[in-house]
C-alpha cells in the first residue's frame, strides 16, 4: 500500500510539472476557455490520485474555474453551485442507493456467505476445479445480494482462500477467482453503478437493469468456464477433491431408516412411510423429507403453468374514438360512433350555408340512417371500449418460453433421476442458504423488470428482506442495525456527495466549452461508429488504472455522452459496455482495490504480485465479454426489447 501511494504521488507531480510546462509555452494571454476547461479536467484527475476527496476536489474545482469564466463574478458562482446542488438533489433516482446498500450490510451481516459456500462446495463437488467454481457461483450470488465488493472479496478471503490452499490449488487460481467473482457485484443488478449511470446519462434505471442480466451472468459465465479448462489443461492448479471431502453426513434419523448415502431417497422414503422402517423414526419426520422432495417438481409445475397463462393471453388494447373538441354539430353527428352528444333544442345553431351544395330533396331522412348505420358498437371488432383482441382467446408461446422450460424440465428430471440421500442433504443446504438469496434477488429484480415496482420501491422490499433474512437466521440485533445504519448512511453520503460534485463539475466543464472543445476534436478525427466505440472503450480501460468507477461516471461519462447521438450509438447500449468494462477498476494493477482488500485478510504467504498474476487471465476475460457483446448486442438489448417493445 505504502509503494502503491508512492508510485502514485511521483506520477502526480510530474504530472503538475507537465502541466506548468504547457501554460507556460502556450502563455497566458492564448489561453481560452476552452483550455481552462481541460486544464481543470487534468488537475481534478491529478488532485484525485494524490488522494484528495474526489466529492470536494470537484466541487472545488468548478467553482474556481467557474469563477473565472465568469470573469470573477461571485454571485453568478454561488449561483451556479446551488442550482447545480438543487438538481442533484431533487432527482428521485438516487433514492434508491441508500435502500439497496441497506439491503446489502443487513444480508452481509446475515453470515449467509459460510452456509452458501459449505453447500456450493458440496454440490459441486465432482465438477474440475470445484472449490474454485464454488467460489465463483458463491461470489456471484452474494455480490448481487449485496452489491459491496470489499466486503465480498474480504469475507470470501477469509473462508475461501484458506480452504483452497489446503487443497492444494494454485495461489494465482484462487486469488483471481475471488477477486474476479467479487467484482461482478458492481454489474449484476440491482447495481449501484447503472443506478449512478442512469442518473447520469438520462437512461432508464429498469431498462438498464434488464439489460445488465445476461451479460452479468455470461461474464459470470465465462469466468466458471475458465477455471473448469484451466482445472481439465493443469490439474495441478486445481486438485481435484477427495472421496473423503466429498463425503455428507446423514442425520441420525435418516441412518436409523435405515438408509445409506448413495441410496435412491424417493424410493426409500416412500417404503418407509408403508411401514418398512426402523420404529424410532417418527411418520412426521418421513413426511417432511418426503415434501422437500416433491418441492422442486411442485415449483416447476406452479412456475409453467403461472407464465404459460402469462404469455398466451394476448395484451388487450382498447381502442376508443375520441370526439375531436370543437367539431361542428353536423360532422360529429355524421360520425356515427354513438359518442356524439345530441343538439340541444334552442341552443345556438350553426346558419345555414348559403350558396352550397345541397342535398337532394328526400335525403334528410336517409342522411341520419346512413350515418349510424356503421355504429353496432356491440359486435364491431374495431368498436370502442372493445378489445381489439377480443375473439382471439390464447396466442402461440414463443419460442424462448418452450426453449427455457425445456430446460429447467431436463433439470429436474435430472434431479429426481439421481436423487440419493446426499444429494438430498446438499439440496436442504442448498435450500436454507442459496434459495434464500435468490428469491430475494428475483423479487427485487422482477419487481423492477416486469413493471410491478420502481426502483425505489423495490429497493425498499430489498432492505425489508434484508430484515426478514437477518432475523430468520437470528442475526439480526440493535448492534446490527446500527452498525448497518452507520456505513449506509457513510456510503450513501459519499455518493451523492459525488454525484453534487459531478453536476457542479459538468455545469462547469460545459460553461468553459471544454465539452465542445472534445467534440470538435473528435468529430474532426472522422471517425466511424465502431472507431469511436473502441476509442471511447480503450480509453475508459485505461482510466480504470488510477481511477474507480465511481470518479469514471461521473466526471467522464458526461464528455462521451453528447457524442452517442453523433455517432448513433444507444446510449442504453453504451451504457452497458461502459459496466462491463469498468469491473477492470477493480482488476486492473497497479489500483486494484480488490487485489488489496484480499492481501489485507490472506496469509503472509500470499504476495501482492501472485494476486496480481492471478487478476489477469480474469481480466482478458473482461475484455472478451466486451467483444461479445459488442458483436452480439442482443445479449444486453433482448430483454429490454422484449419487455419494453
């Protein structure tokens, strides 16, 4: 930590020299406002890596350059500042950080972390490279449960760094699976970054959140996929697991059966509640093993038929005719849609048209019957306030309905088909510790996705679960809540905070033309779409080095986000990229905040620089998933299109 403050304050002040360098060649009489802007830009980027508060650094910043743009006018700056404060405050979106981070400190302090890994660990036991995998899918989970990378990756260090070494796994293995996995929090919604992305770029939080699902889980994906190679290719970095590791202990009335571990358990539980079983295990005991079997055979079938009525009932669409406001008696009576008020006898009358052209004799009784004549408001398809989808009762299900039933079915079909005794001990586990976590994810994710909630108010059911887990695992005290009170509100204040100082920076990069400085400079590189996007990418990779991704929001994402429009690029889309691109702020030496929470809690004989090897694999994984989203950007847009279309 020590050579890591050094190496950055050197950098800084040669930095500073360069910097005074350029205002003395250049003068100060040819300086404009333009180059006071990115002089600014530089000087907050050098202010941060020495260590000054990046909050203030930037409100500080503005309002002295601000001060000079308007010619040291000090009313017109405190003015500014406010106004930009105000804005700030008065967006509805950051509501929602303090509830989600609240969310995480009470799940963190649940101790969920132990049991999830304990049953991951056991499930997967057969699977290369398993305790390493385990780590990922534990990482995974909890990172979005909580969404604090520091206290993922340290807690992770604690338990499962010590265990892998034990087995023999590589030190480079297991620090670049914790590290890696515990970063992914910061992408897998509920996020706080696409919450500060969204506040920031004017994007839908929901829409960003159904965006971020699938390349959270394929980044995710990837990683798992990777070590299970690396295990296949090097065993020696990953061991497999002993038939004694392996091993689960039945409880003791489930031996008295009696039964064995590798015993088909339906079966067996089905002849013993006939009869055929030891007399000191109780028929209530069978009955409830017997109802955690059927369980997932009773979700699967209550999930089926809940979202086949889901997606076969067409969406209804009424369609009315509005009466246009100030339509002339005669045209809206001829209208023939029923909705027409009668004329009112002895009410101002329209005169008579002089001159016109007329009806011929006879036809004032057949006009009225010609003009309602199309009404029949009660069979018409088209009639108002019916349904246009009336008749049609079901419509087909797609095809990504049959295709995601097809294999959660294979999946348990496979669980009842080898369902022995230890499989059923590992599946409770898994029930009392990842079940939990998930249903608590899902619940908060798809209140979000499907519409039934905003933001803020999922993130309130989040923190209300978070609640509900720390007392049903019986964690939850005074001390707890204070002490998760305490750093949601320390965490909270730090990023709106930021987020003051981002808008009082932006207003004033914006009134000195450095924004339009950057795009003159950019737009004269005639550049392509995709020669910007790898532009825009690479640099904010290389940002990643010495800053975090909260400073990348929110001084840099206002100088990309103006030139999306340019180069037709979504910014839903950019959005994304930008979050997955970003996890290299945590993984990308010599700042990576992750390599540093885990040396703080691994053994003396853990190096900075084997955590560091072991970051890097991990790291072009990064990079791979940013290339296959960029060739397939329906990894992050299908969802949204297809719930907001």
């Amino acid at each position: 930590m020590k050579m890591r403050k050094e190496l950055w304050f050197g950098f800084s002040i040669m930095a500073l020299v360069v910097l005074s360098a350029i205002v003395l060649l250049l003068g100060v009489e040819n300086i404009t406002n333009g180059h006071l802007g990115l002089l600014m830009l530089s000087l907050v980027v050098v202010a941060i890596m020495l260590g000054f508060p990046t909050a203030f650094t930037l409100m500080g910043m503005g309002m002295i350059f601000t001060w000079l743009a308007y010619e040291r006018d000090t009313t017109r700056t405190l003015d500014l500042m406010v106004q930009s404060a105000y804005k700030s405050m008065t967006n509805d979106v950051l509501i929602a950080i303090p509830l989600f981070v609240f969310m995480g400190y009470l799940v963190e302090r649940a101790n969920l972390i132990e049991k999830l890994f304990k049953s991951m660990h056991l499930a997967m036991a057969r699977v290369p490279g398993s305790l390493a995998v385990a780590t990922l899918v534990t990482c995974t989970v909890f990172a979005t449960a909580t969404g604090i990378v520091g206290a993922v990756v340290t807690l992770m260090g604690l338990l499962a760094l010590p265990t892998m070494l034990r087995a023999g796994y590589s030190t480079s293995m297991a620090a670049g699976a914790i590290t890696a996995g515990g970063c992914l929090g910061i992408l897998i919604p509920p996020s706080v970054l696409l919450i500060l992305y969204g506040a920031t770029a004017g994007v839908s939080v929901v829409q960003l959140y159904a965006g971020a699902f699938f390349p959270g889980l394929m980044l995710a994906g990837l990683y798992v996929g990777y070590v299970i190679l690396m295990a296949k290719i090097k065993p020696a970095w990953a061991p497999p697991l002993s038939a004694a590791e392996r091993q689960v202990a039945l409880p003791p009335l489930t031996r008295e059966l009696p039964a064995t571990a590798q015993q088909y358990a339906p079966m067996r539980l089905l002849t013993a509640l006939k009869g055929q079983r030891n007399a000191q295990v109780p028929t209530g005991y069978l009955l409830r093993q017997l109802a955690v079997v059927v369980l997932p055979g009773m979700l699967f079938l209550l999930l089926a038929a809940s979202s086949w009525q889901a997606v076969t009932t067409p969406k209804v669409q009424e369609q009315f005719e509005i009466q246009p406001i100030g339509m002339e008696s005669g045209s809206s009576s001829s209208s023939g849609t029923g909705l027409a008020e009668p004329p009112i006898e002895g009410g101002l009358q329209e005169p008579p048209t002089e001159g016109g052209l007329q009806e011929p004799p006879g036809s004032e009784s057949s006009a009225p019957v010609a003009a309602t004549a199309p009404a029949e408001p009660e069979t018409g398809s088209n009639a108002p306030g019916v349904p246009a989808a009336s008749q049609a009762e079901t419509q087909p299900a797609p095809t990504w309905w049959w295709i995601g039933f097809a294999l959660l079915g294979t999946c348990t079909a496979l669980f009842y088909l080898f369902l022995s005794f230890a499989r059923l001990e590992i599946f409770k586990m898994l029930l009392g510790s990842f079940f939990p976590l998930v249903v608590l994810i899902l619940t908060v994710l798809g209140s979000i996705v499907f519409g039934l909630a905003t933001p803020t108010e999922a993130a309130a059911m989040g923190a209300l679960g978070g609640f509900v887990l720390a007392a049903a695992y019986k964690r939850l005290s005074i001390d707890v809540v204070k002490e998760s009170v305490y750093l949601t509100a320390k965490t909270s204040a730090m990023v709106c905070w930021l987020f003051v100082g981002s808008a009082i920076f932006s207003a004033a990069f914006a009134l000195l033309g450095g924004q339009e400085l950057i795009e003159r400079w950019v737009l004269s590189m005639n550049l392509s779409k995709i020669e910007f996007m790898i532009l825009s990418q690479v640099v904010i990779f290389l940002l990643g080095w010495p800053l975090e991704w909260t400073e990348i929001i929110v001084i840099f994402m206002p100088i990309f986000i103006p030139l999306l429009n340019h180069f037709g690029v979504d910014p839903l889309f950019f959005g994304l990229l930008v979050a997955l691109n970003l996890q290299t702020a945590f993984l990308s030496p010599p700042v990576a905040m992750s390599a540093f929470y885990l040396k703080g809690v691994a053994p003396p004989s853990v190096t900075l620089n084997q955590i560091f090897v072991g970051m890097m694999p991990f790291m072009g994984i990064q990079i791979l998933a940013i290339v296959l989203l960029y060739i397939w950007p329906q990894i992050g847009l299908w969802l949204p299109q297809l719930l907001y279309k």
